[in-house]
C-alpha cells in the first residue's frame, strides 16, 4: 500500500475543508425564485443526503458552498456528469458518488440553479 496515497487526499480534503468551507449556521440563503424553489426541491430529493441542506456538505459527502465547486473549478457539465456517470472520489475522502438513477436532465438543471444561486449568495464567486 502507498501510505503517501492514502494520507494525502486526507489531509489534503482537511485543510480545503478549514479553509473554504461555510459552515451551516452562516449560510446565506438566495431570495428565492419559483424556479429556484423547484431546483431546491430536486435538490433535496436527489442530493441534499449527501451534499447537505444548502449545500454545506455531510460526513456523506462535499459541501458545493466550497471554492472547489466554483463554476470555473467545476462547471454546470460537471453536475450532469455526477448524476449519470457518479464521481470517482478525488477530492475528498468520502468515497466514489453512485450515479443517481432517477433524477432527470431537467432536474439536474434545476439543481445547478439553485447550487449556483447559493453560491452566489455566499461570496463562492
Ligand atoms: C450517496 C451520496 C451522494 C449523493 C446522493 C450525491 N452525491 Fe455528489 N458526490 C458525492 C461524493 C462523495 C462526492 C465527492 C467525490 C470526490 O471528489 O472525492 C460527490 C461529488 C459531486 C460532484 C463533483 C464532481 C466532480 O467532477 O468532482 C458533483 C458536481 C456532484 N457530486 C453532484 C451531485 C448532484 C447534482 C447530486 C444529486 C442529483 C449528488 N451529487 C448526489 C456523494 C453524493
């Protein structure tokens, strides 16, 4: 086993997580929108049990209010991709992200919406 490959990622996500993270009670909430009210309700049903409520991560999974999940770092294809491909862990050391099965391209959209509307609101960009 390669100890470095193994603890580095680790640590790696550590400080990432200290230094980027927006931790729940200071999340800032978008004025919502219907639209922005549908994407937050895919939201929840397809990804909140992993990425958090607003976005502010689980032991699951990434919090998306982190500067990793900036749209220049991560553009809206990459959210597609998660949903059909799911995501070999690379950042984290949650594991690999499944795909999710039932969720649709239009949902996807929605959901990126309202990640990105709370990014926004949060000074992610
Ligand atoms: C069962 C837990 C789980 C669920 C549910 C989940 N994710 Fe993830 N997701 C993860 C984990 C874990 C990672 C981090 C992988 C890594 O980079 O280490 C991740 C990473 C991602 C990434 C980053 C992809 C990249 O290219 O690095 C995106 C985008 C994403 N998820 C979107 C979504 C969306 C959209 C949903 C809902 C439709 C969703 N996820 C549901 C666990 C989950």
């Amino acid at each position: 086993m390669n100890i470095t490959r193994t603890v580095a990622p680790l640590l790696t996500a550590g400080l990432l997580t200290l230094a980027g993270a927006v931790a729940a009670q200071d999340v800032k909430l978008p004025e919502t929108t219907p639209a922005l009210e549908r994407g937050k309700a895919n939201y929840e049903k397809f990804c909140s049990a992993c990425h958090g409520a607003n976005g502010v991560g689980t032991d699951k999974g990434p919090p998306f209010l982190h500067r990793v999940y900036h749209p220049g770092h991560h553009g809206d294809g990459a959210f597609f991709r998660a949903a059909k491909q799911g995501v070999r862990a690379h950042h984290w050391p949650f594991g690999d992200m499944a795909p999710v099965d039932d969720v649709t391209e239009t949902e996807v959209q929605t959901i990126v919406d309202y990640v990105r509307a709370l990014q926004r609101a949060n000074g992610i960009f």
